[in-house]
C-alpha cells in the first residue's frame, strides 16, 4: 500500500491533477492543506482521500494509475476492515456491551481512507502537515512510513509517536466517543512536517454510513443516576458536513451535539 501511495505522488503533475477538486462532497478526490475553501492558513500536505465501502461502488473512481493501484488498495482495504470489525468487537464488550452493539450502531457502515503526501518544508516551523484535530469518525487505523510526524495531545502537551515498523497507531474518533458516552476519548493529534524527508501516512476511517442514526448506546445511559447522555442523537451526515464547513479546529464539532443543546 504505502509502495502504490508513493508512487502515485512521484507521478508528474498532470497525472495527479486528473482527481485534483476542492470539493469535499467527492468522493475520490485529490487536494491539498485541508480544506482550501474554509480554512485562512494552509498546510503543507497534499491528499488523496477515497472512500471503500462498498469497494464496487467506488473502485472505478479511484486512480488507474499506477497499475496496480485499484487491486492493492482494495485487498489492503478489504484487509484493513476485518481488522477494525474485531477491535470494535473488542471495544464493544470494553464498555460491557455485546459484540456486535458497536457495529449494529453505524447503519450500513463507511471506511474512507486518505493518502498523505507531506514534502519536505522548507520552513516547517510556519505550518503543519495538519494542525491539531480530532477525527470526525469512529475510528482510525493509521499506517505510516519510517519519518515521524504524528503527535498525540497527552497530559498537557504534544507527544511524538515515533513510527515503528509494521505496526498501525489506531485512534479514537469523535463518533466512539459519542458511542460510548465518553468512556472513550476522541483524542487530538496533529501531523508536524520536516525540512528534509517527505513523508507519506495512510489513515483509514471507519465511520457510521451518513444515513446511520448516531447517539450514545442505550445501556451506557441511566438518567437517574450518574450517567445521563452527554450528547443527543444525530443522523451522521448532520455531523459530517459540520466537520467540513469549518477550517479544522482544535476544537472539535463534538460539543455542538451535547445532549443540553437540543
Ligand atoms: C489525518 C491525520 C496524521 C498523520 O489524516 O486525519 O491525522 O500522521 N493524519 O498523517
Ligand atoms: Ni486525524
């Protein structure tokens, strides 16, 4: 995967720009910084990001170029998939809950992925990759290369997680954290760039699909007690297009689906 992924950024401009669009409701596009239509400062990151599930829907969007592109991407998503089926697995009976309650909360599912492209900045002490952020979505699997640059807010401050060879950081997101009525945390991370090594990380977001009703799981909420619901329900697509109608923020969209809002 991170092999097809750098050789579809060496691929000379007018190759790459055949996906390039600055709208954030396509579904296989190519951009740079984050969202260049909301945001007043850019970072140093161009992106390829596609969504794959179900793969048969979208393959034929994705970039034939290079060759092997479409097959690698779709048997690492496939695999990338079964790996997150069983950590929400995992997660679900976590929080005391069965199986497969995690799973049955996101409708027919969605899994998007994006492919990072930081070059090497000549001043990266004036931008980011990203800047600090949470994840909109339930889950991320993270793959990286051997260059650093993810660092994870922790106890007051920025704390590097330093790439370790054939391993995936996977991180919360702000839906798990809606899910589990703040059991887990959505965690804020954000992606420094370097002056001389370009670097390439491949996040998969697992994600409620748009038309799933999202809110806090049933058994985790007792209003009489000490665990009323922190946040109301919402249709994942209300909270999705919030994501990309502001510049990303360190403060995430969560808090405008507190429960006391409504
Ligand atoms: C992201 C992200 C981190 C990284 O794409 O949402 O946080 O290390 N990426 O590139
Ligand atoms: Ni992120």
């Amino acid at each position: 995967m991170m092999t097809v992924a750098r050789e579809f950024f060496r691929q000379p401009e007018s190759e790459r720009v055949k996906h390039y669009s600055a709208d954030t409701k396509k579904t296989t596009r190519l951009s740079t910084s984050f969202n260049v239509g909301s945001e007043k400062f850019s970072n140093w990151r161009d992106f390829l990001r596609l969504h794959c599930l179900p793969i048969e829907d979208f393959i034929s969007e994705w970039p034939s170029s290079p060759v092997s592109f479409r097959e690698v991407t779709a048997e690492y998503a496939t695999s990338v998939r079964a790996l997150v089926l069983v950590l929400l697995e995992a997660i679900s009976e976590s929080l005391g809950l069965a199986k497969d309650s995690v799973s049955n909360t996101l409708g027919k599912h969605g899994q998007h992925m994006a492919l990072n492209y930081y070059p090497p900045c000549p001043q990266p002490d004036l931008t980011f990759g990203l800047p600090g952020h949470k994840d909109p979505n339930l889950i991320t699997v993270l793959l990286q290369d051997e260059v650093s640059g993810l660092q994870v807010f922790k106890d007051g401050k920025w704390i590097a997680v330093h790439p370790v060879p054939n391993t995936f950081i996977v991180n919360m997101g702000d839906q798990m954290q809606v899910i589990s009525n703040d059991k887990y945390k959505s965690v804020l991370h954000r992606a420094v760039v370097n002056s001389d090594k370009e670097r390439i990380s491949i996040p998969t977001f697992y994600c409620p699909s748009l038309d799933a009703v999202v809110g806090p799981q049933q058994e985790l909420i007792n209003e009489e007690e000490e665990s009323p619901a922190v946040y109301r329900s919402f249709i994942y697509a209300e909270y999705y297009e919030k994501f990309w109608d502001r510049a990303l923020a360190t403060e995430s969209c969560i808090d405008l689906f507190k429960a006391s809002k409504t």
